[in-house]
C-alpha cells in the first residue's frame, strides 16, 4: 500500500518547505532512516528521513521548487504500484511547481537583472532570509575569495543574523565572480550577495545597483580591530564552523542523554551520526580539565582614552535583543517576586551528587531542574499571552541566559522535566560553549517557555530580568551568600540565595507566582522531594 508523505512543519512558524536537495530519486529503494531530501524551512536546511520502507513512486515538489506545509512531498510504495488515483494523474504537482517557478523567476530578474542581463550560466545569490525575523544579514566571514572555485557544498560564508551566526553552503558549482557584500558589511535580505559562473566571465555591470547599497564601509581602525580579534581566537572560529554530520533522530537522543555528539564516531553514510550510534555510545575516560562557567562571557572591553570619545557599531545580535527587550518591557506589565531560599541541604546534595565519578553538576543544574519540575505543578507560569487568549504550553523548554560579547543569546533545553541532572549539566555546558563562539543554530534558541538568568558567579546577590517573549516569566538567580541566620531560635551560620521572579500580570497572578516560588524554595531546600 503506498504511502503518501507530506511536506512536514519543521518549526513553529513554518507555512511552506523548499526542497534544497532530494537524496532519492524516483525508483530508488528507500528504507526506513534513509535521508529521503534537505527541507529549507524559515529558519534553516534540516534533514528529512522516511518513516516507511518501499520504493520511491513519486517526487511532488522538485529540488529548488517550494511548497505548502501538509502537500504532497513524495509517495513510497511498492515498485510498479499504480498511483494515479493518489497523485490526481501527476500532472497537477509538476504543473503547481512549474506555476511556482514561474512566479519567482520574475522576482529573481527584479533583484538580479535591474543593472544589467545575466550572462549563460551564471547564478546569483542573494542574501538568503535564515530567521523568520530575519530583515537582514551580516557577512561575519568569506570562506572563499573572488576567483576561487566553489563546489556544491563548500562554505560559501558565515552570515550573522538576528539571532546566530550560520554557515552558508553554496548550491552550485563555479567560479566565485563577484561578492556582493563586503565581509563586516550588511546587506538586506534578496539582495545581491554573491555571483558564481564560469572562469572569466565579466559580471561587473551585473546587480551593480543592488549590490553597492547595502555594503557598510568601515573605517581603517575597526577593519583592523576586527582583523585582530580574527587573529586572537582563530581555533575558536575554526571550531564553530565544523558541522557534525547527524540525523535529526540521533541528535535528539544525544541531547536528551546528554552525549556530546563531537565524540561520537558515526556509522552511516559519510560517517554521519544515527541512531544506532547513540545507543550504542560508551564515553570516553574524562580528564579532570575544569568545565566553562555557563555565563562567564561578557560584553567585549572598550578601552578607555581620556578626553576621547568612541564609538562601536552595533551587531546585529545587539540591534535585537534591544528590540526584543524594548518591546517586551513596554508591552508586557511586569512584576517582581523575591523570596530568600536556604541553600544548607543543596550543598550538601550537591556534594554527594559529585563525589560520584564521572558527575559535576554545578547550582545552576540544580536550580534549572527544580525550575522544570516546579512548572509541572504549576502550568500557568508555563504560559504565554496571545491577544485574545492564553497558550499553556504542553512541554517545558526552559531557555538560559549565556552572555556572549555582543550581549546575550538564550538557548533553551527542550523537555527539561524530563532530564536528568547530567544531561541537564552537559547540555548547558556544550550550548554556552558554543554561544560564546557563535556555534549556536537557529533552532536552538527558539521554543523557550521559561527562562532563567543567573548572575551568582558574579557576586550579584539579587537583581530583576526583563521577561523573554513570548514567556510569561524569568527567574533571577543570585550569589549564594553565608551569613547569620536564625535556626530553631538560635543565631547560626547559614548559605542563602535570594531569587526574583519577573511575571506577565496579563498571564501571571500574584498569587499563581507566589506558589509557584513556595514550590520552588520547598525543593531547593529539601532536594530530596525531587526525587517524590
């Protein structure tokens, strides 16, 4: 019985899928796992895997071509199965994608063709839209230079958006003719970023226009300010571009155990990381090497010349979060809980936790579980204002606060209810240690239900957030302090933390808030009810 696969949602704001590359053609046998296409969503180029075994019968969208969420993808069958009645005579597919062509072609001839015609076999890419708030892009770095020859594949460029820096792969095969965006120059989305064709083609009128407006000329100073830190961190930037080859499946095993999939050998095709990989992974003896702080980055150091003002262009990252926060401050009436937590029997937990071999959890782990484990009890806080209604969420995504140079990225862990403490430690650890290196992906930062801001590591004892949109609530963390408290009526010496949480009053009632701090400061203190 063939079975008829559809363009899947990939992320929550996704309308339509674009078929970047199929890896099966008609007639090929696909068997369960097997890479079936590349789907570019509204965020990024994600993996496609077939659910069912047979041969390939039919390909509804072409490699290039666009298509609604829930159309026909393909149909998987038996090999001479008759499919005319699922496809309505094949015809209608091809003839959508050939209208939809047609529809864009207009639209690349505005963008590309307004200076001049484009010469045979030249390809023009434009600035591609990575993010769905995605207004434009910032070449952080050119991987290949005018006159290189790019493959199909090869890293083109690392482009900054608003939310992460990302790797741009080049579609197809040539020679780099022209870059139409200066590395550290900003360009708008569609517009002229690169010209690739045939060795010695004269492209210099082609997109001229288009491609001279958005370059942002920088002056000779910050060109070699940024050379320089080009220069201090080149393994970081070199670490942050390799990309692991892994299916969607086994990189969803590997954060929920908590494996760090850069030391996983992969089996599959390419030695690309699958399921079974996971599954059957043994770690490694550790050394004792200390873990990264989670939030220890902070902004880049201005330097200070007396009676000489300067100034620092903002990032793009930077440009957002003071949108973000601007709107959510002014959108959103805030309030402020505060509530001091007797921190005695979690550092001892703590302690027995890590005499463990191979396990160090730090507080922060142990607050983000408490956190999780809180929202179960109280779904309200778990929530998100829509306009005429209230979403609850049905997981717990708890996002956390990493500081980074251009000011601050919020990854989240998905179902963190559902981790363990080293899963929890080992995810946050991995994910702050690429957010400072801007290795972080779209998709992991997005789909946050909660957040949580930790100061503590820098002797902050009690500050408030601006809550992260769309969330309801963020929790402060601060320093944990000893100091004299009264136990049983005696003065005695005890370690406190204080915690602030910043609620939505359209979303979250003083009292629900409240509760939800008592439940909080009821596991901290005794860490043994987490385990009830």
């Amino acid at each position: 019985m063939a079975e008829v696969i559809t363009m899947p949602r990939l992320s929550d704001t996704m309308t339509e899928g674009k078929v970047a590359k199929w890896h099966k053609k008609v007639g090929d046998k696909v068997k369960e796992g097997d890479i079936l296409a590349e789907i570019e969503t509204d965020k990024a180029v994600q993996d496609f895997e077939s659910e069912v075994e047979g041969t390939l019968l039919y390909v509804g969208v072409e490699e290039g071509a666009a298509a609604a969420v829930d159309s026909v993808l393909a149909i998987i069958g038996n090999e001479g199965e008759d499919i005319s009645g699922l496809t309505g005579g094949a015809a209608a597919p091809a003839a959508g994608t050939e209208e939809k062509k047609s529809e864009e072609q207009p639209k690349a001839e505005t963008v590309e063709t307004a200076s001049a015609e484009v010469p045979a076999g030249v390809e023009i890419i434009t600035m591609p839209r990575l993010s769905d708030t995605m207004t434009e892009g910032k070449v952080a770095k050119w991987h290949k230079n005018v006159g290189d020859t790019v493959k199909e594949g090869d890293l083109l460029a690392e482009i900054e958006t608003d939310k992460a820096v990302q790797d741009f792969e080049s579609e197809f095969n040539g020679v780099l003719l022209k870059q139409g965006v200066e590395e550290g120059g900003a360009a708008p989305v569609d517009s002229v970023l690169a010209i690739i064709g045939p060795a010695g083609t004269d492209v210099s009128a082609v997109g001229a226009s288009k491609a001279a407006a958005p370059v942002s000329e920088k002056p000779a100073e910050q060109k070699a300010e940024t050379k320089a830190e080009e220069k201090a961190a080149p393994a970081a930037n070199a670490s942050s571009s390799d990309r692991v080859a892994i299916s969607p499946l086994a990189k969803k095993m590997a954060q929920e155990k908590g494996v760090d999939i850069n030391s996983v050998q992969g089996s599959g095709e390419n030695g690309r990381i699958v399921k079974k990989d996971i599954e059957n992974y043994q770690p490694a003896a550790k050394s004792a090497a200390p873990a990264p702080a989670a939030s220890a980055a902070a902004q880049v150091a201005v330097s200070f010349v007396q009676g000489e003002d300067t100034e620092t262009p903002n990032s793009q990252v930077r440009n957002v979060i003071a949108k973000r926060l601007s709107e959510s401050k002014f959108s959103a009436p805030h309030y402020y809980l505060m509530v001091e937590i007797n921190m005695d029997k979690a550092i001892e937990a703590r302690k027995e936790i890590n005499s463990i071999p191979d396990t160090k959890i730090s507080f922060n782990d142990m607050i983000i579980k408490a956190t999780a484990i809180a929202l179960r009890k109280h779904p309200q806080v778990n929530s998100s204002w829509a306009g005429d209604k209230i979403i609850h969420r049905g997981n717990i995504n708890i996002g956390v606060a990493v500081a980074i140079p251009d000011g601050l990225v919020v990854p989240v862990l998905k179902n963190t209810d559902q981790m363990s403490y080293t899963q929890i430690s080992a995810a946050v650890k991995d994910m702050a240690s690429r957010a400072k290196n801007k290795g972080l992906k779209a998709n992991e930062m997005e789909g946050s239900t909660f957040s949580i801001s930790n100061l503590g590591m820098f002797g902050i004892e009690t500050f408030t957030s601006i809550i992260n949109q769309p969330n309801s609530a963020i929790l402060s963390v601060g320093a944990i302090i000893e100091k004299p408290i009264v136990k049983n009526g005696q003065i005695v010496v005890g370690n406190t933390m204080k915690l602030s949480l910043a609620c939505d009053h359209r979303v979250v009632d003083g009292a629900t808030g409240a509760q939800f701090l008592q439940t909080l400061r009821t596991y901290l203190e005794n860490p043994l009810t987490l385990l009830l």
